[in-house]
C-alpha cells in the first residue's frame, strides 16, 4: 500500500507554524564535565521536546515524518535559542528521568552545582515527568552534604513549579534530620542552632500551604501532627535555651513546642520492632524528641506543663534505651549505627 503524502504544514520551516514558545532553561556551567553533559542530554532529550508544540511534537517522534527531518533543516524558536529538530526514539534516546536524575545529583558535589537543582526540577515538571518520594529524600541527603538549604527551601517555596511538595512525612522528617546533622556536626554552637531552628521554622511554616499540606484533611501521616517532626524543633529551641539564654526559656519559644507537642502526642507511635535495623531507624527518629523532652524539663522548671513532660519522657525512654541497647547488640563491631551515634551525643548536652 502507498505510504500517504505527509501534510504541507510539516515540511514548512517551525517558523512558519507558530509563535515562538517559552525559553527552556539554561543550566549554569558546574564543576565537571561529566555533569554538564548529563544536564545537556536530558535538556536536549527531554526538556526542548517538551517546550515544543505539537506540530513539531509530531516530526521528532513519529517514526513516518523523520525522514523530513533528515532530508532538511526544520528549525524550533524557544526564546532566544534556535533548534534544530531531530528524530528521537522514545524507547531508545530518550533517558530515564529517575535514572538521569540520580546520576544527576550524584555528580553534584559542589556548593555551585547545586545552582541547578530548582531549573533542574521545574523543566522536569514542565515535562510532565514525576520522580518519587525517594528520589527527592535522596536529594535532600545531598544536598544537604554541601549546606546547600536555600535551594532546597527555594524548590519546597515553589512547589507548583518544582514538585517538591512538603506533604510526606519521611521526606519534612529527612530536612529536618539534614539541618540536625549540621548543628550535631557543630557541636550544637549557639549561631548554628539558632540559624538552624529558623530554617526547620521556616520549613514546617510551609506545611499549612495548599501546596503542601494545607490543602488536605489532617490524618496521622500528616508531618504536621507528627511527634517527630515536632520533637527536632522542640530539642533545637531547648539547645538554643542552654547555649544563649543559660538554660531559661527567655523567649518561650520551649513551651511553646512543649504545648504543640502534647497536642500531637495522639499520634505516637511505637510499635514494636522485630529487626534491629528498624529499632536503629526508630531510635534516630525518636532521640530529637526524647532530647527535646528532656532538656525542656530541666529549662522549664515549675512550669505547669513539666508534668506532662516527664510523663512523656518516661515514656519515649523506654524505647530509647530498648532500641539503643538492641542497635549496640547486633552493630556490626566497630561500627557506631546513625540511632546510637545521636544518641550518644544527645547524651553529652
């Protein structure tokens, strides 16, 4: 059978078949070449094509016009970059997204690099490409390896446009425990602890927007009535306490969490656990707030809700001390797990 003659519009320059679409972004030079490549194939795999309309849609991945692209030039206006069309195969040049975003990041080992990570993100979005919790916990891991929280904050500030939406709790609790890490590794000095309970504010401010949370029935995922989530900001303002204000909760900022953690603490959870590596994951999860407890009673003093802290701390220290003593039991020797290194420490303040 006669192949059919293709429509007259498709062999016109893309010139001719419309307006000039929305620039694609631009990522910024990074620190290796093998980073700039990666960002260069997915812009030129995935983003440009997704920029284009469906005119031109149709000539780079239907199998019966590539012939036109080979025979001529047909060019794409987006802003002010010209491209060329080319033929792609779906199955075969098009790279995974969840796949080239992993090696993405891994390759990003650099403060600048990260200057990419909100372009990175928004044209995926525009691509209508979805990556999954874990690939976003992944991210936040890194970059919070080279301190790199205005980005991040910047990608949850947007989240319509980057997709890095604030509404499971693994991924509130993995920027919470990031900024932990970074005060930890500071030996909790004053400046750092207080420039780092602004910013886990400043992340939980966040969850009652629409984007995030907001916008959703309240149930017991939601890391906005999770003990845990509320436990790193109440250890961070008790810490600040001890370090600027000589243990007094001068600015209430340690009732304050006290009260909204006893109005979470419906939602505890501990459960137990029958792998020890689940107790390690447990015990990191829960030593902020048995921490948090524990210096809030000693800041608090007569406070009318000491009571309830002490109760609570009971509590949370029975799982404490069960999961710590189970970690050490089955820790490969030598090997300090992440539960009971934060555990240790907390100890020491």
């Amino acid at each position: 059978m006669a192949c059919k003659a293709p429509r007259r519009e498709l062999l016109r320059p893309f010139a001719a078949l419309s307006a000039p679409q929305c620039p694609v972004a631009v990522f910024r030079q990074t620190s290796s070449p093998e980073l700039d490549t990666a960002l260069a194939n997915l812009r030129e795999r995935i983003f440009v094509p997704a920029h284009l309309p469906k005119t031109s849609k149709d000539l780079i991945y239907q199998s019966k016009h590539h012939h036109l692209l080979e025979s001529e030039s047909v060019t794409a206006t987006l802003g002010d970059e010209t491209h060329i069309l080319r033929p792609i195969n779906r199955t075969k040049d098009e790279p995974r997204t969840r796949t080239a975003f992993h090696y993405i990041i891994s390759l990003m080992r650099e403060p600048s690099d990260w200057d990419n990570l909100v372009p990175l993100l928004e044209e995926i979005r525009i691509a209508k490409r979805r990556l999954p919790i874990e690939t976003l916990e992944r991210t936040v891991r890194r970059a919070s390896q080279t301190r790199r929280w205005d980005t991040l904050l910047a990608a949850a500030r947007s989240p319509k446009t980057t997709g890095f939406e604030l509404r499971d709790r693994k991924l509130v609790l993995q920027v919470l425990w990031g900024l932990r890490e970074e005060v930890m590794a500071a030996s909790w000095e004053d400046a750092t602890t207080d420039s780092t309970l602004r910013r886990a504010e400043a992340v939980c401010a966040l969850l009652d927007d629409k984007e995030h949370c907001g916008g959703q029935q309240i149930s017991s995922s939601d890391p906005r009535v999770r003990p845990e989530v509320v436990g790193v900001l109440l250890e961070l303002a008790a810490v600040r306490a001890l370090r600027r204000y000589g243990g007094k909760d001068e600015d209430g900022m340690v009732a304050l969490y006290v009260e909204r953690l006893e109005g979470v603490w419906w939602n505890l959870d501990l459960a137990d656990m029958k792998e020890w590596k689940r107790e390690n994951a447990r015990l990191w999860a829960w030593v902020p707030v048995w921490n948090g407890l524990r210096l809030a009673e000693r800041i608090l003093g007569p406070h009318e809700r000491v009571g309830w802290v002490s109760k609570a701390r009971d509590e949370v220290s029975k799982y404490v001390e069960k999961d710590r003593d189970t970690v050490r039991h089955e820790a490969e020797e030598g090997r300090v797990p992440k539960g009971l290194r934060w555990l240790e420490d907390a100890e020491k303040l």
